[in-house]
C-alpha cells in the first residue's frame, strides 16, 4: 500500500515545488526587482482604479436596494453631529445679558453659567478631541466589513461581490504581502549588518542609504501602497529636522521610501530590538534607553548634537507624539522646535476608502494592526513636502511650532486644533481650566485689544464707553495704565473693577486717571 502512494507523494511535492518555485521567480521579477530599482509597472494603479469602479457600482446598488425598501442609508455628519454655534465666549455671554437687566457694573451674573453649561454639554456630545481616536467615517461602502454601517443582505449580487473580495483579501493579497514584508525586513536586518562592518565613510553612507531605501520600497509593496509625493524640491535635507503629522507606524516606510532619514525612538526587545541594533550600525539613528526619555535636557542635545553634523541624515520626528486619524492636526510638542535649526514640514493624508490607515493603540496592537492594514485593499496616500521653517526673530518654541502646524493642517486639508493628542490617555491639566478662568475674567472686565496691539479694558456701565488702555510704557519701563473719566467719574470705578478681577494685580505698573 504504501509502494503504491509513493508515486502520488512525489507528484505531489513535485507540483508544490514548482508553485513555490514559480510563485518566488514572479514575486522577484514584478515586485522585488522593480523595488531596488525604484521603478512601477503601474500593476498598482490599474488595482486601485478598477476597486474604485467596483466601490461605485456596490454604492449605487445600495442606495437603489435601500430605496426599493424604503430605508434611509447612514450618512456619517462630515461637521460633527450637532450644529454648534461658532461664536465666541464673550459675544455669547454679552448676548445673554442684553435680554436682562444691565449691571451697574462688571460682575458676575448667574445667567453666565448658561452658556459654559451649553459648551460642556456639546463637548459631552460631540467634542473634537474623542472622535480625532476613532476611524474616519466613509461616504460609502469600500467593501470592508468593518467600514460599513449600511450592509445588510440588498442583493445576492452584492453579497458575493463582498465574499469574493474576502476571498481575495486573505487568500490571494495576505500571503503575498507577509512574504514579501518578511522579504524587505530580513533584507534591511542582513544588508545594515553587513555595512556596518565597514569603517566610516562616504562608501558606508552611500550603501547604508541604498539598502534602507531598497528594503523600506519592498515594505511599501507589500502593503500595496500607491504614493504621490508632492514638491520634491523641498526634501528635507541633512542637518535639520523633518517633522510629520502622524497617524500610523506606516508613515515611517511611507517617507523613508522617498529619502533617508535618522529616526528617533526608545531602545525595544524582541524583534524589533534586533532591527533597532542592526539599522544603528550602518547609520546613526537616535535610540533612547527607558530611563533617558523623560529626560528632556539629555535629548534635546543628543537631537542638537545630531543636527549640528551636516553630514548626517536629517531626524524625522512626529511632535504630536500619538497618533491621530488623519482627520486633524492636533498640538505639537515643543521639544524638537527648541534645537534652533531648520525645521522641513510634510503633510501626509490617507485616502480612507481602500483601507483605514489609522493605529487605535488603545485597541490594537502593532501585530494586529499590521494584519488589519495588510487585509485591506491597500494604502493610497499623498505626501506634500512644504518649505523649509525657520524661527523668527522674537517667537517661541510654542508659537514656531503652532506655525508649523498650521502650515501642514493647510496643506493636508486637515483641521487645525490646539489640543494635546495626550488627552486620550490622561486627564485634562489644570492649565486648560485655568485658561477658561481667564477667559471669563476677560469677559467681565471687557478686555479687548486697539489697533496699535494695545490690551483695552472697556467699561460698560455708561454711555460714554469708558476705557482702560494697557500696553504703553513709561520712561522707566513700567507699564502705563490710563483711565478716561466722563462727567460721571466712571474711570476710577472701571479701574477699580479691573483690580478687583485682577487684571491690574501686576507689579509695575503706573495707573493714571486722566
């Protein structure tokens, strides 16, 4: 019997042999070949425009299914789900007391808390911060199961469309981009070990440079990803920093493959540990022990001493410090702009209808999710690298990098926010509330600014109006607050209000009653 079976095993390994065979020579011929070479086929292109075709049509047949029906398809709310008021704080507070009794003087009235009361229950609702964690919402189905919000069984036509996109998703597109992602990082650990037996020079930085290009262009394969890079002029260049909104681990490959950069992060074990020492060999990138990275004198001159060499490649560094889903830009951390060098922004933004690019660290780990993007249809993204930044003359860490900021959130079509990306895993600080507070003592002392820049404390108890003007200095350099009194001698009463909010507390100061 077993005589017998011996010539079907020998086809049989014969036939897997040859599959194997067949299926390396193709993978190296259409895929890892054209990689090292930095070249397409436009295989890639032609992919993404026939799945595009494929989403219209299934969109199409779910709007006629669900008018035959007579059901309403989700629409996710692109401005959020409740229509908020876009006035300021003051305006609202000074709308709410015109329908009252006016005050004889600056003070707290108890219809103020009407309008914190409002905001807080719109942040409850709907606040900008949570809804920057969750994955974008789509217009319509991309053929994912876990985009959708609108699928139930319209049409057999469409359910098998859906079941022959899954069998192709994890029979077909998953193995072919696990081998070739273990393909791009056994070559980046083998190849960087190797040059970093050679000594220091220009041959070791000009192969250490084509190996890491090499590998990271097979990595951006096997996540079939199609990038259109935007003003290559302003690449960012050695001896500066280059820094990114972030919104994946991904945007590491999808940068590097266009250029080389130093990268900045904390020592790890395992196997990413074993990459970390490898890339550390042929090319001087910034790894942190455990201890180091809260730090911040010890980095920031690692990161200075760093740049100060022209000769190394420029840092890449996300300032939000987290990741967010590519709908925002959320606060920059002020550390990378202290350095004192050129600053290069880039905007990267996704495109959420072939797969959602978006790490939930909170909900996925990084094996998970580098299995969630390699099931999706793919990774379709621009990258726009802006003008180099310098700091002014006069501006701060914070202000530099809120100008950056600003600057990518324009040219990626994202929102602009002030909030720190932090706030997903820790409690709101103090100083935000603080904040609040003087607002509100602004409201009530009436502060506003003149058009020379100069701080007004505008009374409101007359018809004169009344004014406290801040902002001008004496002889001495001590700050000059004047006061105009009308006939009614309110200038002494809007300065004393002032005092009493304590806005006029500072020492310092010269107040002067005309």
């Amino acid at each position: 019997m077993e005589s017998y079976l011996f010539p079907f095993d020998g086809l049989l390994c014969m036939l897997l042999g040859i599959s194997f065979t067949l299926w390396f020579t193709l993978l190296l011929i259409f895929i890892i070949v054209p990689a090292v070479f930095g070249v397409s086929f436009g295989i890639r292109r032609l992919y993404m425009k026939s799945l595009l075709k494929i989403f219209e049509w299934a969109t199409l047949r779910m709007e006629r299914g669900a008018r035959e029906k007579n059901q309403q398809l989700y629409k996710p709310y692109s401005n959020g789900i409740i229509a908020k008021e876009l006035v300021s704080l003051e305006q609202e507070i000074q709308e709410v007391r015109r329908s009252g009794i006016p005050a004889p003087e600056p003070e707290f009235d108890m219809s103020d808390i009407f309008s914190f009361c409002r905001r807080g229950v719109e942040s409850i609702v709907d606040d900008e911060v949570t809804k920057r964690f969750t994955a974008e919402e789509l217009e319509s189905w991309n053929l994912l199961t876990r985009s959708n919000y609108n699928f139930h069984h319209i049409s057999t036509r469409l359910t098998v469309l859906w079941g022959v996109g899954v069998l192709v998703r994890y029979a077909i597109l998953l193995p072919l981009r696990v081998t070739l992602a273990f393909t791009g990082v056994g070559l980046l650990v083998v190849l960087t070990s190797l040059i970093g037996l050679l000594p220091n020079g220009w041959v070791k930085s000009s192969l250490s440079e084509k190996a890491h290009l090499m590998c990271y262009r097979i990595c951006v394969r096997a996540l079939t990803a199609i990038i259109t890079y935007h003003d290559s002029e302003n690449k960012p260049k050695n001896g500066g920093i280059c820094v990114a909104n972030h919104t994946s681990p991904i945007d590491v490959i999808i940068l590097a493959s266009d250029g080389c950069y130093a990268m900045v992060g904390q020592v790890h074990g395992g196997l990413m540990g074993v990459i970390q020492r490898a890339m550390l060999k042929a090319c001087p990138h910034i790894w942190f022990e455990r201890s180091e990275v809260k730090d911040r004198h010890l980095v920031a001159k690692r990161l200075s001493d760093h740049v100060a060499d022209k000769t190394k490649l420029p840092i890449l560094i996300f300032p939000e410090g987290t990741c967010i889903n590519n709908t925002s830009v959320m606060m920059f951390k002020k550390g990378s702009f202290e350095i004192g060098c050129t600053v290069y922004p880039v905007a990267i933004k996704y495109d959420p209808r072939f797969g959602d690019a978006f790490w939930n660290s909170s909900k996925f780990g990084m094996v998970n999710y580098l299995l969630h993007m390699m099931s999706s249809w793919g990774v379709v993204c621009s990258v726009w690298y802006l003008p180099p930044m310098r700091r002014e003359e006069g501006e701060d860490a914070v202000q530099f990098a809120n100008r950056v900021k600003a600057a990518i959130a324009r040219k990626g079509g994202l929102a602009d926010l002030l909030w720190d990306g932090g706030l997903k895993r820790e409690k709101v600080k103090k100083v935000f509330k603080e904040e609040q507070q003087k607002m509100y003592s602004k409201v009530l002392v009436g502060v506003s600014e003149d058009s020379h820049g100069s701080e007004v404390v505008r009374g409101s108890e007359d018809s004169h109006g009344s004014e406290v003007v801040r902002g001008s200095e004496d002889l001495h350099g001590s700050e000059i607050v004047r006061g105009s009194e009308d006939s009614h001698g309110s200038g002494g009463r809007h300065c004393y209000a002032a005092w009493r909010a304590g806005a006029l507390e500072e020492p310092g100061r010269t107040f002067i009653l005309n």
